[in-house]
C-alpha cells in the first residue's frame, strides 16, 4: 500500500491519500482524541501522539498535529498507523456510527435563500477546501449573516479568515444579495 501525502494552507495540517475509499460519504471531524472512540483508524492515528485533530473525507485523511510537534517525527507512524488499519480490515467507522452529510437543517420563511447558500457551497466550495482536506459547511443564516462550520485542515487555518471573507462571502453576496455577511462558527 502506498500512502500519499500533501501539504494544506494549514501548516499544522497534513492529508494522508491511501488510495482508498475513506468513508463512502460525508465526512467526520475528530476534534479531540475522545471524539474518536467510533473510529477505530482515527482512535489509531491519535495513539501515534502529538495529534490533535483528524478529519475524513471520502478518499482523504487530514491529521492536524500540536505546536510543538514536528511533523518529521510523527508522519511516519501516522503513516504506519493508516497502513496497519487497511491491513487490519477493520473499518473506518464502528456500529452505528455514521459520517456527517453536511448542512444543518433549517426550517423558516428563509428556505429559498439557504437552499441557494447550500447548492453554492455544494457546487462551488466544498470540493474546492476539500483539495486542501478540509470542508465547510452551513450552520445558520439569521438576517443577512450565513454561518458556516469550518473542518479538517480549514479549522484553525491561519487563511481561513481570509477564505471566508475575500473568497466564500464574496461569492455568495455576488450570487444571493440578501446575504450581507459570512462568519466562521465552533462545532
């Protein structure tokens, strides 16, 4: 098996290829090692230490590392741990654990407007962070303000304040001109 790796704008943030099908759809954060306990790869990778975060998509696996850790010392047994998983056969996710599929719901008079909001983030963002193994997804809109969850490599990504005003609400103000504003939102 041979693990690809690329780099992220986050360069805390790794993303791991393994030539494989991660989860067949959506995605799934791991914020903390305690998040992981219905993964059985993600609970393998934060045992190589030095992780703080990993996030799957469907053919990707992005590992988010402490300050103080340099990523020579921890790839090659993230490397490792992915690799002994594949070989192991378990799967990536146990019983009923199930990845995200994405948008929070929203019930209100603003449904055409949000049904536009997903089907731009859908069609037009999303693939594009998740090349940087990330994803982004609507949390709310309230008078004008879309709320988006920031994942993977884009959480805590020094440009992702960055992505978020000059990229993402810029073409959702061009596109639907009752949104005024695009701020980031916690899990």
């Amino acid at each position: 098996m041979f693990i690809q790796t690329e780099s992220t704008p986050n360069p805390a943030t790794l993303k791991f290829l393994p030539g494989q099908t991660v989860l067949e759809l959506g995605t799934a954060d791991f914020p903390n090692a305690d998040a992981a306990d219905k993964s059985p790869l993600a609970r393998r990778i934060f045992a190589a230490g030095g992780v703080t975060g990993v996030f799957f998509g469907t053919d990707f696996v992005t590992v988010t590392k402490t300050d103080e850790t340099d990523w020579q010392h921890i790839k090659p047994a993230i490397l490792g741990a992915i690799m002994e998983h594949y070989q192991s056969g378990a799967p990536v996710m146990e019983g009923e654990a199930k990845a995200a599929g994405g948008h929070a719901e929203h019930t209100g008079e603003d449904g055409d407007i949000v049904r536009q909001i997903k089907e731009l983030l859908d069609t037009r963002v999303r693939p594009a962070v998740a090349q940087d193994g990330g994803d982004i997804t609507f949390h709310g809109f309230e008078r004008g303000v879309v709320y988006l969850h920031m994942q993977g490599a884009c959480a805590g990504c020094p440009s992702s304040t960055l992505t978020l005003k000059m990229g993402i609400e810029n073409l959702l103000r061009h596109y639907i001109p009752e949104v005024t504003e695009v701020r980031p939102v916690a899990a």
